[in-house]
C-alpha cells in the first residue's frame, strides 16, 4: 500500500476510506495489534460495505480487516455513474485485485482471505480463478450469484440479452424494488442501519450490459473454475419469492438460487466446503440472530483449513 496515501474518517464510524483508482478501499481505525491473517470483504449489487458487526467478528479472530467499495457503487459513486454498470465482470476483478494488492502490501507476509457476497461473490469467484493472487489464501462466498430463481419463459428472454448489450447496453431490463433491502432497514422495523442512497429499497435497475457481464461469468462458473486456495461457499436453506406477501422474508434468500449454488459449488476448485444455514437471508451475516450466528461459526471453523 502507498504509504504517503491519504486515509480518512470514513462515514461509518470506526473506519478509514481511501480513493483506490475508480474504487475506495475501507478499513478499521482500530486493527488488531497482532493480526494473523488480513481480510478483505467485497459486496454485491445494490449494496457498499456499512457491516460493522462482520469486521468485528474478523477482528476478534485476528484478521486485518479492510473492505472495498467497487467502481460505480456506494462510496465509489461519481457524479454522472449508472450504478454498479459494468461492461464485463473483470472490471470488479480489477477493483477486487487492486484492493488485494493494497491489503497485501500494508500487511506483507499475511495470508488474505477475501469474503464477498453475491455479485461480488460472482467476481471473486472468477477473479480467484483466473488470476489468483499471491497472498490469496482463502475465499468466503456468502450466497454467490451463481443464478438467479425464475421462470423458464424468463431464462428463455435471456438469451436476447447478449444481442440486446451491443445494441443498448443501457437498456433497463429489470426494474422493481427491493423488499429483502427494506425488510432489513431499521426505518421499516428492521435490524440494520444503512445508507439508502447505496443500499436502495427501491432497487437499481439492471441494464443490458451490466447482465450481460453477469450471465457471461456465471456461464463461466457453470463451465468449471479453478480457484487453488480453500473455498467456503454458504447459502441460504430454500429461495423464496422477494414479497411483502412472503412470510419467510426474513428466513430465507430472496435473491439467488440457492439450489444454483449447491449444484455449481462443487465446480469452484477441488478444495470446497459447503455450510448450509437455515433460516438466513440472503447476506448471511444479515440474518436473525440463530442463523448469523450459525454462518459466523461456519467461517471460524473454516479458518484453520486456511492456515493449518
């Protein structure tokens, strides 16, 4: 890391953010005094890094924690960005790599676990495979997108989407709000507090090419990866519809499919272990107590696998 770069108070109190090229990179004002690993978190789509709780837990267990803000999202928004808009998902692989460049070089000689959830957890996943990075000694996918639950007339529509990016790539193709973000947020009766201009209720749409990015990667993961380093890859136990009308709202993903994730997890890499946490939502470590707590567990039991 650049050791003349400008750290600042960042806006969730207790941390520190810097500009990392299109991205910014987060950390903890206040790391453990001897860490044994150094961690990086890497969040998904409509989504930044605001989850104090998870540094904590990684920092009781001696990791260096540091988060990063992908280009076009929470932090890392300019003036003029489509959010999260990608042309292809190796542009968050550049902003997963710098970030790992930067964390490895403030903590040289530490082993890096990266932890990413869902899109990011997509990226991370391709990233780790394609060009793994030397400090990478472990990689937490916390409901990856591997696939997204619907309908087969709606898989059918999205063979048109490849066609649809090189004529339109801004083209909306979804837009709806996101009731599993409103389930969540303090204001609505929820547990967690967050910016809503970066974690948005009413959801951001999802244009051409930022789909199209996505459904060439999964179609990359469902080919097969080959991701060297330990891989622990959690999910929720069942998929259900993103409702106000569902009763489960709060006790399982909305999101992803997780029967997607259980068939496709086994071609990651040939050192894979599964947790399946029943009753979590989609972001595990945002779930009701019982089930956050099952997933944290998950991690610790994991860790030593990393570090024998």
């Amino acid at each position: 890391m650049d050791p003349i770069a400008t750290w600042d108070d960042d806006v969730l109190a207790g941390f520190e953010a810097r500009a990392l090229g299109p991205a910014t990179l987060v950390r903890s004002a206040a790391p453990p005094a001897a860490p044994r690993w150094a961690v990086l978190h890497v969040h998904g789509y409509n989504d930044y890094f605001f989850q104090a709780h998870l540094a904590r837990f990684f920092e009781e267990h001696r990791l260096a924690f540091h988060a990063v803000d992908m280009r076009r999202a929470g932090r890392s928004l300019r003036e003029g960005d489509v959010p999260h808009l990608i042309a292809s998902i190796d542009e968050l692989g550049d902003d997963i790599a710098a970030a790992a460049d930067a964390v490895a070089g403030a903590h040289p000689g530490l082993p890096l676990v990266v932890h990413a959830h869902s899109n990011g957890g997509l990226a991370a996943a391709i990233w780790a495979s394609a060009r793994p990075h030397a400090a990478l000694a472990g990689l937490i996918l916390d409901s990856p997108y591997f696939a997204r639950a619907g309908t087969r007339a709606e898989r059918i529509g999205l063979r048109a989407v490849p066609l649809l990016a090189r004529a339109r790539p801004r083209m909306i193709l979804h837009d709806a709000p996101s009731h599993y973000a409103a389930h969540l947020l303090t204001e609505a009766g929820g547990a967690w507090g967050f910016d809503v201009a970066w974690k948005n209720p009413a959801g951001v749409p999802a244009r051409a090419a930022w789909l199209a990015a996505v459904l060439d990667a999964q179609s990359r993961v469902a080919r097969g990866l080959d991701i060297a380093v330990p891989v622990l890859v959690a999910r929720s136990h069942s998929t259900g519809p993103d409702s106000p009308d569902n009763p489960l709202l709060g006790l399982q993903d909305t999101v992803v499919d997780v029967s997607a994730i259980a068939r496709l997890a086994p071609r990651l890499g040939p050192r894979v272990r599964e947790a399946l946490v029943t009753g979590g939502v989609h972001e595990l470590s945002l779930s009701s107590p019982v089930p956050r707590a099952a997933y944290l567990a998950a991690i610790a039991s994991w860790l030593p696998e990393v570090i024998a």
